[in-house]
C-alpha cells in the first residue's frame, strides 16, 4: 500500500487525486457528509476512503466504485 494524501470533505482535491474519482466522489460529498478524505494506493489502483465511513475506488477492471465501508 502506498499513502498518497488527505484532504477534508467538500474542499477541492488535490491534483494527485486521479481525476477518474472525482464524480464519485463528488456524489459521496452530495449525500451531507463531513470528514477527512485519504487517498492511498493498492496493487497499483487508488482508493480515496472518507473517515465518515464511505471509500470510493478503482477496481481491477477499471470500474469505480463508491460504497460504505464494508467489513
């Protein structure tokens, strides 16, 4: 895993963030959420998790997702 950056909840991302997420998680944003975001890297694709309990990801197909955290 490979740390990227944190930013808060309904400010701007910063440019490392892949522009593939920002719909995503703008939608997130959308539903009242407040929180930190952190984007960090697994086996080479990003997820941008939101301490308020939701990730937004990139699967190995290519596909992103943005889903509550699951256990």
């Amino acid at each position: 895993m490979q740390l990227g950056t944190r930013w808060a909840a309904g400010s701007d991302a910063p440019a490392s963030v892949p522009a593939v997420l920002l719909p995503a998680i703008a939608e997130v944003e959308s539903r009242g959420l407040e929180g930190h975001w952190t984007l960090t890297w697994l086996e080479g694709r990003p997820i941008a998790e939101l301490d308020a309990g939701w990730e937004v990801l990139q699967d190995a197909t290519g596909e992103v997702i943005a889903r509550p955290f699951q256990d």
